[in-house]
C-alpha cells in the first residue's frame, strides 16, 4: 500500500472509531484552510445544538500512529479532548449574536497574497499587500488566545459595513492587545542566529549593536502585550508616528512574522537594499509558512506620517 492510500486507509479508520464512541454527534473529515493558504485536513466532532466544534489535525494525529501508537489509542485521546472542549465551550457560553460580539470583534493583519482563497469569504480591507481581517476572541488566557474568524456569512448576519466593524474592532484590538516597543538588543537574536551565521553584514551589524549601544542603529520590535498577532499594531494611531519621535528620522519596518514587526532607522548601517534579504532569510529559516507575514520591507515617512511598501531604494504605495 503506498504512503497516500495508508494515510486515507488511516483517516478512515479513526473515523470510523470515533463515530462508533460518539454515534449521536456528527463527524467529518474537511478541508480547513488556515493562514497563508494551508490547507490541512481535520477531524470535526460536533452536537446538533453547538454552533463551535473542535478540529483535530489528522496530519498530526498520523504522526502519532506512525510512532506507535494504536488507532484505538488515538481515537480515545481525540474522545478525551472532544469531551473537554464541550466542557470548556459550555463555560464559554459562546453566543455569536452581535450584542455579545461586539465587544470581543478584533483586527489582525495577514498576507493579502497568499490569502486569496479566505478573503474571498471574509469581510476585509487591503493595505498595501496584506489584509486587515476580523476574529471574535471566544478565549483569552496569558499565552493563548482563542478566536473564530468572521466570514462573509457573519457579518450578513450582524448587518454591519466592514468600515464600521473596523472602527469597533480598532478600538476593541488596542484596548484588549495594548501595543508595546521595545529596543530589540537581545530579544530576537536567538532567531536571528542562522540568518547572522550566513552573512557577514548582517553579523557585525548585531554585534556592533550590542558593542556600542547606539540608539540611532538599535532596532525596535513592536508587537502586541502578548506577543500574538502582534503585527497588528502598524495600524495603531500613534505608534509609527511614536516611534518616528524615537528615531528622529524616517525608518524600515521589516515583517518578521505576523506576531511582530522589526523597526530600523533609515540610517542604519546595514545597506537598504540587503533588508530584503534579511526578511527573506528570516521567513525562510525561522518563521513557519502559516505564521509568515510579507517578504517586502516597509518605509515610514516622519514627515508624511504615511506608510509604504520599499522597493530598491522607491518607496510605493
């Protein structure tokens, strides 16, 4: 049997386990695409009276029958899991009507490239070559978040223009994930470490950095209090201007995921045209291709207070 029909004659088999340890509920083998145009297969379990339903990635679940594990095994981990997201939804109460949404709807920013497929189903707003899209936060705990996207379907159903959920999901995004900066000095060299190792220039610019402590050549990171999906800030009033006023002169702002952005002077010493090189390595060798944000670097003007994409030495809208 080759690799593909095993891992179907797998699929089908914790299928088939699960419906016989839940005979009432429905089960499903689908198609979920994720961030960036992943699609993964899952295994959804879900009552007729639930409006949410957990997916397990079968892919990661074949990972575990190839380890060892029994079908049987793994199908009752999958029960053991079902079990406590139905006791963890009933604490939730989630109700996905406006009154109690409104209040929870936030912003991320995502690839607009790489996105097509979900932007065709979600209510959006380009900027630049990415996309502002909206979640409802159904969880929030110190290091998870817990969000449902909202689909073209949703936002018919609270009959609201995307202009004016983005003017809520703004104000609900800064109070919920409040903006943060930070010189970056030591915080995101572990990742930068392989990227360091492959090109002098970038090398001695961080160790410069840490050598001389100049706070016109130091990077920023900007993120989010939480650390996740923290790229959203850019669309923050204030922060770019903010971090204009640190500088004291125009800078780049490279994607390093979609959880944050790097800020560097236009009067770093790295040479502007290797800082796509650097997003590129970056992405290549440290982000996951879900979590990867753009591979353009941007340009903010102090004086414009606009925002654009760099591209050899012009900055474009």
């Amino acid at each position: 049997m080759g690799l593909k029909k095993e891992y179907e004659h797998f699929c089908e088999q914790i299928k088939e386990e699960i419906i016989g340890l839940f005979p009432e509920d429905i089960v499903e083998i689908r198609d979920v695409v994720k961030n960036n145009g992943k699609h993964v297969e899952t295994l959804m379990i879900r009552r007729e009276d639930q409006n949410v339903s957990p997916n397990f990635y079968l892919d990661e679940i074949y990972e575990r029958y190839m380890r060892g594990m029994s079908v049987r095994e793994i199908a009752e981990q999958i029960a053991s899991g079902y079990e406590r997201s139905i006791r963890d939804s009933e604490k939730l109460q989630v109700d996905f009507d406006f009154v109690n949404c409104r209040e929870k709807i936030v912003l991320r920013l995502i690839s607009g490239e790489r996105n097509r497929e979900i932007l065709d189903e979600v209510p959006h707003i380009p900027f630049l070559d990415l996309a502002i899209v909206f979640y409802v936060v159904v969880r929030q705990e110190k290091d998870e978040i817990g969000s449902i996207r909202v689909t073209n379907f949703l936002q018919e159903q609270w009959d609201i223009s995307t202009q004016a959920m983005f003017v809520l999901a703004m104000e609900n995004t800064q109070r919920m994930f409040p903006a943060r900066e930070a010189m970056m000095l030591n915080m995101m060299e572990e990742q930068m470490l392989e990227v360091m190792e492959q090109n002098e220039e970038i090398r001695e610019y961080f160790e410069r950095q840490n050598d001389e402590r100049d706070e016109l050549d130091i990077p920023y990171v900007i993120t989010n209090t939480c650390g996740i999906n923290g790229a959203t800030v850019i669309l923050y009033p204030d922060i770019l201007e903010r971090l204009g006023e640190k500088f004291g002169a125009n800078y780049f702002l490279l994607p390093s995921s979609i959880h944050e952005f790097i800020a560097l002077s236009s009067e770093t010493s790295i040479m502007a045209d290797r800082l796509r090189f650097v997003v590129g390595k970056v992405n290549s060798l440290c982000v996951s291709h879900e979590e990867q944000l753009s591979e353009n670097v941007y340009y903010y003007n102090i004086g414009t207070g606009k925002i654009s994409i760099w591209d050899n030495g012009r900055s474009r809208i």
